[in-house]
C-alpha cells in the first residue's frame, strides 16, 4: 500500500507540476519574460509557501530532484530535441568558433574560475577546478527562446545553441575527470596527461558511439514507410539507448553521443524519415522538450534554499566573479582569434556582447554538484551552484532582452520591414477589392459596405503612404535589387516544396537547395550582398576526394563498390541540383515582372536581377547538357521517371477530388490512393544503373588496344573496374603514388601540375578515348600532375597486377603505352617551354 501512495504522490505532483508549466507559459507570452526563468520564480514563490502552509505544497518540497533523473531522463529529451532542429550544414559552417568555446574556452573559464575562486576564498585549488568545470557549463534555454521571439540572426541561434550543446559534454567529463583527480589529492605531470587522454577519449568516444547508432537507427527507419507510431518510436530510443550505452556502459560521453545521433539522424537520417511523419516527428519532440524543460526549471526552484544561498553571500560573490570574468576572457579574446584563422567568418561585437551576457547556468551545472556524492565540498558546491544558476536565470536572464534591443540586434533589416509594410499594403488591397463579392456572396446591407469600404480605403492610403515612405527613406537601386532577389529567393523556395513533395526532388537536394537559398537570403538581409562561398565549396570537394581515395587505399578492393555507388550517387545529385536550379531560374524569369509590379520596383534593378538568373539559367544549363552528352541513357530515364512521376500524381488528384464530392466511397479510395503512392515513392529520386557503359564501346575508342587480340578483350575487360566521376573530382592527384591507368569513356579530363608559386596550370583536356596515368602505372612513380573530371565522367580502371597477365600474350601493349608516355611528356615540355598543344 505505501508504494501505491508514492506512485499516486508522483503522479499527482507532476499532474500539478504541468498544470503550473502550462499557466506559467500562458503567463510569460502575456507579461513578455522568459519562460525557463518565470519558472524558477514560480517554483522559488511555491518552496516559500509550502513553508507558510504546510500539509498543502509541502509534497512538492519534500519532491527532491536527482541528478540521475536530470542527465537519464529529461537530458537525452532535451540535447536530441534541441540538435535534431540545428541545421548541420549551418553548424558545420560555424563549427570552428562553437568547438572552440565549447572545448579549449571551456577548459580555459575552468582554469580561470578555479585560480580566482582559490585565491579569494578557503577553497583550494584543485576542488575549486572542479567547481569552475561545473560553472562554465552553459544553459541557454531562455535565450534561445527570446532569439526565435525577437526574429534575432540565424547565426547567433546557431553560435549559442552549438556552444551549450558541446560544452555540456565537455563540462560533464571534464569535471568527473578532475574531480577524481581532487578526491586523490595530488596532481603530477603523468596526471594531467592520463586526464587529457581520457578527456579525448571519452568526448570523441561518445561522438563516435551515437553516429553509429544513428546509422543502425536511419538503417531500419529506410525501411518503415508512413508510420509515424514506429518512426517516432525508433528515434525515441536512439536518443535514450545512444545515452545509456555511451554513459552507462561504454563510460564515454553521452552527452556527446545523443549530439551525435540527433545530428546524424537530422542531416543524413533526415530523407530516411517519411515526408508524411515529418510533422508528426516535430511536434512530438517540442512537446517533450517543453515538458523536460518545465519540470527541470520548476524542480530546480522548489530546491532552491534562499537561506542557505544568503549565508554564502561572501564566497558566492567571488564565484559570480569570477565566472563573469572567465566568460568574457573566452568571449572576447577566443572568438576574435578564431575569426582571424583562414576560412573562418567574423563573429561581430554585437554578436560576441550578446554571446557572453546570454551564457546563463542551469540544469546541467545543478545536476552535475548535485552528483558530487561524499566529495567534501559537496554541500558547499550545491549553495554556490545553486546561487550562481539563480544569478545568471535573474539578472542576465531578465536583461539580455534589453541588451538586443540597445545593441540593435532585434530591429528586422530593411528587406523584412519592406516586406512586413508591402504584405500590409497587398493584403488591405486584396480586403478592398473583394468587398463586392463578398457584399454578394454575404449580403450585408450597403450601409455597411459603404462604411467598410471607407474604412479599408482610409487603410489602403496609409499603407501606402508608410510604404512610399519608408521607399524614399532607406531604399536605393542596389536595396531593391536584393529585395527583389529575395522575393525571387521565396519563388524558388516554393518551387522546391512543390517539387519535393511530389517526389520529383530528393531529400537530400531538396534540403540543399532550401539551405542555400536560406544563407544566400541572410547575406542578403544582414550584409546587403550575396555570400562569396559557393553551395558546393573547396573544402567540401576536397573532403570528398580525400574519403574516396582512403576508402579505396584501405579497403583494398573491399569496398571498391560502396566508393563506386558514392560517385554514382553524386553523379546524379549533380545533376539533379542542377535540374532543380535551372527549373527554379525559370519559374523566377517567369514571373519577375509580376513580383516587381507588387513593389514598384524600378526597371533598371528588374533587368538587373533578370539578368542574374538569366546569367544562372545558362550555367545551369551548361551542366545539364554536360550530362546529357555523356549519360543519354541516364538523362532518358530521369525524364521518364519525371513522366510517370506526374501521371501518377494526376490520378492521385483525380481521386482525391471525387473522394471529396462523395463520388468515390472512401474506403475505395482510401485502397487506389495507397497504391498510387506506393508506385510514387518507388519513382522517387534517380536511377544510377543507367550511368554504366558497355566496356566494349570503350575499347573501340582507345587508340591503344586497337591491337588487342580478339581472344585477349574478354580478358581485359573482366579486369576494368568502371568509375562514374562527379564534376570537379580528382582522378589522379600530383604528388600521389598509385598503379592503376584510367580509359575515359564518357567525358572531358583537365591536367594540371602546379607551378613553382603553387598554382594550377592547365596542361591538356582530354575526352572520351583518351586515357590518364600511364607514367606511374608504367614507371611506379609519383604522380607528375593532377587530373580532374571537367564534365561528370564515366573512366575505367585498369591496375597494374592485372596488366602483366597480358604482356606475354600481347607485348605490343606496353609498348603502345610507352610510346603515348613519351609523346605526352615531350608535349608537356612543350607547353612549359612556349604556345603549343597537349594531344590527347
């Protein structure tokens, strides 16, 4: 019987507990204050009244909050829930300053915080390094609730979400690390080595353990179609289990496992996800996350003793010293060296003063002193923590809104007032001219029409004027070109939902494509010009050279296939961006002049932008032809798919719209609408089978085999590996040591060698029938320059093993190749020497 009244005491305290949450929220929306820290107020306000009226609140006080509930239960919600929503390509993009304030700056706010708390209080030196890992753990629920209130810049979201979600993992082990460190009472040169090993191995031990349960989890979510009770279900335990096993049984990071999962499950993961689940998905992990977040911030002000708190006034004065002055020495001397490093973006004043003042303490830092256990500042470290949480939730917390708006941060730029004054402007016009219809379709007296149409004209003229006004005050040619552009932005966007939705984009490109014209549309707000880092960048086509060449150096043939289907698949993906892009061109020139019309755009910053897309439309083209020329086969099916793809969903519009009348029983179209989609997500994306060759055509175009025996071609061509090479790839990299010869079959091939400043110089082009890498497949020797596909290419790979089976039988080969060696080299010479052609 006691155990059902605690079961029934804990259902009733977190009943009442949501019931205070959900009035506290309606609150905090009416008075414009931050939920989290109303919550604390809230839970303070009811700890003092149990106090006052005991035997009624008093079974919420006695409610102690563990810290295994914190980290086990509601931590996984709240990091999955908060990194599954980050956009991981905008997180890449700033993924520099974000390690860095979440690793080496936390490791530096430790230091800080633990030399000034021993100096200045009886704390010594190695416990209070404990206590400054816990305060540099940063909470910024609250803030990040206020950005998306006040419409505050994408990146700023991105900089102080990313920061908390990584140095929650790094103040996690780091504090467990020094803590064992504290209680073993001394500190040597092989300790502070052993705890940096251990800090690395835990931290990227737990990145390592989530992203391959997020690949087993995204694995079985491919195969489950529509159903959101299943879906929704896998990524519950993939945030819980990945925790659990990092933490509990693997002792690496959870923290950073959960990162890790959510990441990989919200970017990769995120096209295994049915597009019908989507929302459901969601909502659901809001939900969970408002849930966690009530209960923490409620439970964390019932525990707070005021008392307690104001008789260590004397020492936490000097903790919340120092933890301001390690957060500004992070702050403002980390983040300005990290925006002087090569590639990386600056990180402005405002943004840093808001980053500092907006790194409030919570949940994390109480549950982690709460876990202290027998250590012997435990119970000191509780009142500090607690104190230092309650100052930052307060004083930062409650004025960081304030901040914002002095420093400018929360005034929309020009493009969105434009657009806030014009949807003004268009929505009384559209008002006031379906009042006749509507007087008609209603039937309302005249007198009141006569009296609404007074009103929206009245309307109608002030719009217009503020409109006019704010035109003449802020707008130049160059302003309304990007506002124009940004219109132009939002007609792509719909373009690719349309397109995404009926299957004719995958997830993938589609969240590529909306990725890129979201950081293209924020250069254009904030900066005023279009961003100079293209969507597929230098860094990003080196990454993939360089997985592509260690997969197929380490496998050893093994997973020749896998590296092959990578090509493929951007192969297609190349074009299939491309087709998006170019399609996306002309739905904009299509209706630029209807868009400028709305805003009275003027025509020299209309052909402006007409010209760029015009500019785009072209390039894009280019690519789509490239394909065309060298995969017809591809090209054919994609647009057949496309066909298919588009009577399937006229049928399925068909049905729908005869369900509606009553025409069709539901039932019945209920069975014809799921078959239709069936056969819709089969045509879904492209089909890579139709960028292989046929060897034999291959052959036939090489100059080299024209002497090949006939009984030898069945040989040679067992032993041709087919590759499908992306634009832009390297085949062959100067300086690099292989054996294998490359016979293009489909494409166009630059050779380049560096000079002596380090610069690329083009030596030839070659085309379908030619071939690469005869010097080091003949001689063994490094590589003398680089070859990269121009076009998407279809090569062959022939190593040299399997060469030497043929030179006994066919003696002429090698020396065909030698020969096209030496004639290529005296060219090359040639071409450095003075004007002159590299033949093929």
């Amino acid at each position: 019987m006691e155990h059902t009244s605690n079961v029934i005491d804990l259902v009733m305290a977190v009943t009442f507990l949501l019931l205070v949450a959900a009035g506290v929220l309606a609150f905090s929306k009416w008075i414009k204050l931050p939920f989290t820290v109303l919550l604390v107020v809230i839970g303070i306000a009811l700890s003092e009244l149990a106090h006052l009226t005991p035997g009624y609140l008093s079974p919420l006080v006695e409610f102690h909050i563990s810290p295994d509930v914190i980290l086990f239960v509601f931590l996984p919600t709240l990091i999955f829930e908060s990194s599954l929503h980050l956009e991981a390509r905008e997180l890449r993009r700033n993924l520099l300053p974000v390690l860095t304030l979440a690793v080496p700056g936390l490791l530096v706010s430790t230091v800080i915080i633990g030399s000034v708390v021993s100096l200045l209080t009886p704390i010594d030196f190695s416990a209070a390094l404990v206590l400054g890992a816990i305060l540099s753990a940063t909470d910024p629920v609250a803030v990040i609730s206020l950005f998306k209130q006040l419409g505050a810049p994408r990146r700023l979201t991105i900089l102080v979400e990313g920061e908390s979600l990584f140095n929650d993992a790094t103040a996690i082990v780091a504090s467990q690390i020094l803590l064992a460190i504290a209680v073993a009472g001394y500190v040597s040169t092989q300790t502070i080595v052993a705890g940096v090993g251990d800090f690395f191995f835990v931290f990227f031990g737990g990145a390592l353990v989530g992203w391959l349960m997020a690949l087993v989890t995204g694995f079985f979510l491919g195969h489950v179609e529509g159903d959101p009770l299943i879906e929704i279900s896998l990524t519950t335990i993939l945030a819980y289990f990945s925790f659990l096993i990092a933490e509990h049984t693997l002792h690496v990071s959870g923290v950073m496992a959960t990162v890790a999962a959510a990441l990989t499950i919200g970017g990769w993961g995120r096209s295994k996800i049915s597009h019908s689940v989507s929302e459901y998905l969601e909502n659901f992990w809001e939900y969970l996350a408002f849930v966690a977040n009530a209960l923490i911030f409620l439970l964390v002000g019932l525990q707070i003793d005021l008392a307690a708190v104001a008789q260590s006034w004397s020492m936490l004065v000097w903790v919340i010293m120092a933890m301001l002055l390690a957060r500004a020495v992070v702050i403002f001397a980390f983040v300005p060296l990290v925006g002087k490093l090569p590639g990386a973006e600056v990180i402005d004043r405002k943004f840093q003063a808001v980053m500092y003042w907006g790194g409030l303490r919570g949940a994390i830092a109480l549950a982690i002193a709460l876990s202290l256990g027998d250590f012997r500042h435990a119970e000191t470290f509780v009142v500090l923590v607690t104190g230092a949480v309650l100052f930052t939730l307060i004083v930062p917390g409650l004025t960081i809104e304030r901040l914002i708006k002095v420093l400018g941060l929360n005034r929309p730029p020009l493009a969105d007032r434009m657009a806030l004054a014009e949807a003004h402007l268009n929505a009384q016009h559209k008002a006031l001219s379906n009042l006749p219809a509507l007087q008609q379709e209603i039937d309302f007296s005249p007198r009141i029409a006569a009296a609404l149409e007074a009103r929206y004209q009245l309307a109608v003229d002030d719009a217009e004027a503020r409109y006019e006004s704010l035109r003449e005050a802020e707008l130049d040619l160059e302003q309304e070109c990007d506002l124009l552009m940004l219109r132009c932005f939002s007609v792509q966007k719909a373009l690719y939902h349309q397109m995404f939705a009926h299957g004719h984009l995958s997830e993938k490109t589609y969240r590529n494509m909306v990725y890129s014209l979201n950081v293209e549309g924020d250069s254009l707000r904030y900066h005023g010009a279009l961003p100079h880092i293209p969507p597929r960048s230098y860094l990003e086509r080196w990454s993939r050279n360089t997985w592509m060449r260690f997969i197929q150096r380490a496998g050893f043939g093994l997973f020749d296939n896998y590296a092959e289907s990578i090509r493929s698949h951007s192969t297609a993906r190349d074009y299939e961006l491309a087709w998006a892009g170019y399609h996306g061109c002309l739905r904009v020139l299509a209706n630029i002049d209807e868009l400028s019309q709305f805003s009275h755009t003027r025509s020299a910053a209309v052909d402006e932008v007409r010209s760029k897309f015009q500019r785009w439309s072209e390039g894009a083209r280019r690519k789509i032809d490239a394909v065309v020329e060298q995969f017809p086969e591809f090209f054919n099916a994609s647009q057949q798919r496309l066909a298919e793809r588009t009577m399937l969903h006229s049928q399925r519009n068909f049905i729908v719209t005869q369900r509606r009348s009553g025409a069709i029983p539901n039932s019945v179209a209920s069975a014809l609408l799921e078959e239709l989609d069936e056969q819709i997500r089969d045509l879904r994306g492209y089909d890579t089978t139709h960028l292989k060759i046929d060897a034999n055509e291959l052959l036939r175009k090489v100059p080299v085999f024209a002497d090949l025996p006939e009984e030898e071609v069945p040989r040679i061509l067992a032993c041709l590996t087919q590759r499908t090479v992306p634009a832009r790839q390297d085949i062959i990299q100067e300086g690099a040591f292989d054996e294998s010869l490359y016979l293009i079959a489909r494409g166009s091939v630059r050779v380049l060698r560096r000079d002596e400043a380090g610069r690329e110089i083009e030596l030839a082009v070659l085309a379908a029938g030619d071939f690469v890498g005869e010097s080091g497949f003949l001689t063994g020797e490094a590589r003398s320059a680089t070859c990269r596909a121009l076009t998407p290419c279809a090569i062959y790979e022939l190593k040299r093993r399997d060469l030497n089976t043929f030179l006994e039988t066919c003696p002429g080969l090698q020396v065909a190749l030698e020969r096209a060696m030496r004639h290529r080299t005296g060219d090359v010479c040639m071409l450095e020497d003075g004007p002159g052609t590299v033949p093929g």
